[in-house]
C-alpha cells in the first residue's frame, strides 16, 4: 500500500512538541519529510518502542477556528442519534455530536467508482524570523485510490505562503509585503514551487505509513463500533509490540482516518464516529467555519499519550451531512515559541468522491529534491 499524505499529517502531532523538541523552524520539513514516512522494507517490521510521531496537523496532524472563537453546541432533535439509541445523559457534549454526525454520515448515498479521488490543502504556521507576523505555509495533496486493486496515486504541490491572520496580514503589508521569506531552514515563497512529487504504483518512491490499512481490509471491517474497535486494536497489535494505551492511539489514529478520507462505506464512517465517541474526554467546540468558509461543527479529541498533552486534534464536520471538512491541531499549553490555544497546523478536505478519471501520471517523479528527516525516518531515500 502506498504512502498517504493526509492521514499521516492528521494522526501525527506538531512536530516542536515532539519529547525531542526540535526548534519551530523544522517542523515543515518533518511534516513534508512524513508524507513518505519509511520504505516498503519495513512495513514487516515489529517496532519495540513508540513509534515516533511527526508532524501531526495532522493533520494529519492541522485553522478552521481558534481554541477562543468557538462556542459550545446545542444538539437538537434536527440531528438524531443512531436510530435505537436512546439519548443518555451520561454522554458528553463532543459525544453527542460524534453521534449525531453519525446518524447524519451513514444515510449518505455509498457511491461507486473505479477510483475514490481525495484532494485537501495542508497548512503549517510559521513564525517569520525577525518579524512580527506569522505565515500560513500550504502543501496541496491529492489522492487516487483503486480499493479493489489496492493501488494508491499520490501528488504533493507546494501553494505558497499567505500572512496567517489579517493582523498578520497588516504586519506583512508594514514589512512591505514580501514574496518570499527565509525560515531559517527553507526559502517560502508567495506563489509557491507548483508539484513537488508524484508518486504511482510501483515506483521508486512506494511507500507506506506507520500503522495504515491495507486497502483490501476495508470491506472486511465491522460496522458495529464496538467490534470495529477491537478488530483495529488486532490489526494494529499484530504489527506492533508496544503498550495498550501507545496501541489504543493507534486504533483512534486508524478511525481517524475511516472517519475522513479513506474510501469507507457510510455505515463503516459512521461507525469510526462512533467509535471516537466513545473516548474519554471528547468535548463539543460548537460552530466553526473552515479555510473555504464552510460552516460546520468541531469536537475536541485530546491525544491519550501522556507525552503528547501539550495539543490536541479537532475534527470538523458538515452540519447537514456529518462528512468530514478537515481536521486541526491547537496547543494545549504554552512554551517553546507557542502560546496556549494557538493553532499549529490544518488539513481542510476540499474533494472527496468516487470517479472514472484516472490519475494524470503513471510514473514516479524521478527525484522531489532534498527532504530532511529526522535519523529515524528514512525519508530522503524512500523519496528517491
């Protein structure tokens, strides 16, 4: 199976609240160098400790609204719960909307189609060295998935830059509106570089995610929560030899990403909501409109590693629908260069749908250019 961009940078915290700490400046070749995470060669191996987590925006891991912008919201009767559930009181607020969204999400029509088409925009905050103003950096991804032959297309395009907020906006226009700008470890530009990389079945650059799902597994999953949840924690045990709670991540991390982009039946997405509904401590962050100006609604879902509290991921649906918009991830804690509540990266989900149209390349790129990477994810030469 082959590398996805989207679902790694969603599952993955910011890179500068790794234990390791790396400085600010780093954190968008960690979060480029994870959209090729590690070779085919090691997609047997058993890891023997956490495995490390870049660059979660994400999205993976990722602004559709701010920690402070956000009110609580008020689940009416417009959006039931699963039919046969009955409202418990017990059940907080992010809960009921996971439900909620759920009951919405699987009355979807299911769709068919040679290739499920996946296109989101990645954004990375970045504080402009020596100025006072900070840019939104964005990556575009798309993806064709054939499920039924368990092929994957992937095409990663640098899009530029922008000021991140109109305060940044008027701090850029003062510092006479540059375009371009030097972060220490990368040369940013305005218009951006265009495509970076694209990567076809079988080529140099086949490669996989830490902890994903085989294609072909898909149809094979339950789409009762319960026994979803315990098939995921199988899967992801067979493969890894860590602790429960690093393994139950893991199975929150794989219904993530059931529960936005990959090809899952309605009844499957509506299930992988459920399943997060479940998880302690999610909470309701009420309206919230995403980077197009969609409106939806947000729920919190704080990370279970201990090392990992200083953020947390935010998932953002479609009020009428509960498709998925986007995800983000906001700083829990302050330290580092980065307030409380401040917003480290986003994915916004802006195509998602069944086609015909095959993907415009069927080779690889014969080389991205230089990708850093951290000594434990061979990056550089799985993009070669």
């Amino acid at each position: 199976m082959k590398n996805d961009v989207l679902h790694r940078l969603t599952a993955d915290r910011p890179a500068h609240l790794d234990p390791d700490r790396p400085t600010p400046s780093s954190v968008r070749e960690e979060e480029l160098a994870t959209f090729m995470t590690r070779p085919r060669a090691t997609r047997g191996a058993r890891a023997t400790a956490r495995p490390r987590r870049v660059g979660r925006p994400l999205v993976l891991g990722l602004a559709l609204a701010t920690a402070t912008a956000v009110a609580a919201l008020v689940i009416t009767g417009t959006m039931p719960l699963k039919p046969g559930t009955a409202p418990s009181t017990t059940l907080g607020s992010g809960s009921r909307v996971l439900l909620a969204a759920a009951s919405h999400v699987e009355q979807q029509p299911a769709g068919s189609g040679t290739y499920w088409y996946v296109e989101v925009q990645l954004g990375s905050l970045r504080k402009v060295p020596g100025k006072k103003y900070t840019v939104d950096v964005r990556t575009g991804a798309r993806y064709w998935t054939a499920a039924a032959a368990n092929k994957q297309w992937s095409q990663l395009l640098d899009l530029g830059a922008r000021p991140a907020t109109k305060a940044d906006e008027a701090a850029w226009k003062a510092d006479g509106s540059p375009t371009s700008w030097n972060l220490k470890d990368e040369t940013i530009t305005y218009t951006g570089k265009g495509e970076i990389q694209h990567d076809a079945p079988g080529g140099t650059a086949d490669t996989v995610n830490t902890g994903d799902l085989p294609l072909r597994v898909l149809a094979t999953l339950p789409t009762d929560e319960k026994a979803l949840r315990k098939r995921l924690f199988a899967l992801v045990d067979k493969d890894y030899n860590a602790p429960e709670e690093i393994l139950d991540e893991m199975v929150v991390d794989t219904a993530v990403r059931l529960a936005t982009t990959l090809p899952s039946t309605p009844d499957l997405r509506a299930a992988a909501y459920r399943l997060l509904a479940a998880e302690p401590g999610v909470r309701s962050l009420g309206d919230v409109k995403d980077h197009t100006g969609r409106t939806g609604y947000a729920v919190a879902l704080p990370s279970s590693y201990e090392s990992a509290s200083d953020s947390e991921r935010r998932l953002i649906f479609d009020k009428s629908t509960g498709m998925p918009l986007g995800t983000e991830m906001v700083a829990t804690r302050g330290g580092d260069g980065v307030s409380k509540g401040e917003l480290l990266g986003y994915t916004t989900i802006t195509s998602m749908k069944w086609t015909e149209e095959a993907p415009p390349f069927d080779t690889d790129t014969e080389d991205p250019g230089p990708i850093s990477a951290p000594d434990d994810e061979p990056v550089a030469e799985a993009a070669r």
